[in-house]
C-alpha cells in the first residue's frame, strides 16, 4: 500500500509541478477541470450510493465549468462567498443535526448543494493560482500541515474524541495541536522566510492585517479543514465507502484528498481579495 501511495504521489507531482509552473493558463484551467469533473463525479456517488447517472451528471457540470472558466467567465467572489455561507448555514451544523437520508428529495437537494460548494472551492483555486503558483500552494501547505499535526498530537495526546461517531480516529488534541502547527510554521515564514515567501498567504496576510488577524486567520482556517474532513467521512459512512472512488491508487478519491480544502480555499480566495 506504501508503495502504491508513493508511486500515485510521484506521478501526479510529474503532472502538477510543471502544469503550475508553466505560466500556461489554458494547461492549469484544464487540468483543474478535469481533477474538477472527478470531485463532483465522486460527489453524486456519495449522495446516491450505487446509482449509474453520476457519469452523466458529472459530464454536465464538468462542461458547464470549462466553458466558464476557459472563458473567464466565472466570477470567483460570488462562489467563494456562496460556498462559504453554505458551509456556515447547512454542512458545519449537519455534523451535529445529521444528513437527511439516502433517496430523498432533501438529499438530492443537499447532493446539488454540495457540487456548488465543490465548484466554489475551484473557483478559488482558479483565483489563487492567477496570484500565483506560490501563493496558492501556500493555502494548501496551510491545509496539509494542520492535517498532519492533528496526526501527530492526537497519536501523542489525543483522549478526547472530536466527533466519535462520524470519525473515531480525530480528537480535540489532534485538531488543537494542527491549528498549533499551522501558526508556528506559518509564522516562521514570516520571521525568517525571506524573499523567498514574501509571495505567500500567510506573509501577505501578516503585511496587509497584522499579527493578530493572522493568528485569527489560521485558526479559522485550520478549524475549516476540520469540518470539511468531517464532513466528507459523514457522508461516506453513510454510503457505505471507505473511500470517495478508487481514482488515485492508494489515496482514494480526488474527494479523499480535497475534502479539506473545499471550505478553505474560498475562505484564502476571499480574504486574499481585499489584500
């Protein structure tokens, strides 16, 4: 399993790397389409476990997105700001109120609301990356420092268990100890970072706000990753699945490596607008 895990890492790294540092636009937008039509693809799996539309649904929605943004027609604060008011109003208070159940109209519903937050998540990696390839990696390292934190504390001094019912594994130390993570070395960058990252999140957001309103930043943000974690898991024990699709070898699903992001970028996207 290991080793599939690294082959699969090593090869998207050959694909991305070079895709985000060409300075090619088109090569960025389609290659985000594409990890784009698999998330919402995964998506309608989740809501309607064994059903044979989710291709043709995700054709519809993945065309619908090349079109907007091959033509720059997207509006990446709109999304932003409407993914994030979704996740405030319906999938942060479902971790405690529960999902509706499987073939219902309120699932579909909630299956239509989620592929919007989906496609507000790549809206903000659209306007991230038009920052800078930098600048939008920084977000994710800001994401995949707080996840691997959370493993190391909850494994050191995890006790209390953070949603036992959606995900076993995470507890309140995990969650504190990546938000912890996520400020010391996002504040390392600023102090010492130099020339180097004065083109990332953190740097820029610590020049435009001050140090309090990063610290506050990196909170909310660590505490996002969270809940779009969770949230994930809470649908995939209902489906049934232990992972979003089988689409990356040793990874799961395009969802399984994303599900964090989804409410963070929008959030760095908005923020990252009024710098």
């Amino acid at each position: 399993m290991l080793k599939t895990r690294v082959i699969t890492a090593v090869v998207l790294l050959a694909i991305l790397l070079p895709v985000l540092y060409s300075n090619n636009f088109t090569a960025f937008a389609l290659v985000a389409t594409a990890f784009f039509g698999a998330a919402i693809w995964e998506c309608f799996r989740l809501f309607n476990p064994g059903t044979q539309n989710a291709h043709i649904i995700a054709l519809v929605w993945t065309a619908a997105f090349a079109a907007a943004v091959l033509t720059e027609r997207i509006n990446p604060s709109f999304w932003a700001a409407l993914s994030l008011a979704l996740w405030i109003a319906r999938f942060a208070p479902s971790l405690k109120t529960g999902l509706p159940q499987l073939g219902t109209p309120s699932n579909t519903l909630l299956s239509l609301v989620y592929g919007f937050a989906i496609v507000g998540c790549f809206a903000a990696i659209v306007v991230l990356f038009s920052f800078s390839p930098m600048y939008l990696l920084s977000v994710m390292a800001i994401v995949w420092v707080a996840d691997i934190g959370a493993y190391f504390a909850g494994k050191a001094f995890g006790k209390r268990k953070l949603a036992p019912s959606i995900s076993p594994g995470k507890s309140w130390e995990g969650a504190i100890g990546g938000g912890i993570a996520v400020i010391v070395i996002a504040s390392a960058t600023v102090l010492f970072g130099g020339p180097a990252f004065a083109n990332t999140f953190a740097v820029r957001v610590q020049h435009g706000f001050g140090w309090p309103a990063l610290v506050a930043i990196l909170v909310l943000m660590s505490a996002a990753s969270v809940v779009g974690d969770l949230f994930e898991s809470q649908l995939k024990r209902r489906a049934g699945m232990k992972d979003s699709s089988n689409l990356l070898p040793g990874h799961g699903g395009v969802l399984d490596r994303i599900d964090a992001l989804i409410p963070v970028l929008p959030l760095a996207a908005l923020i990252g607008s009024r710098l």
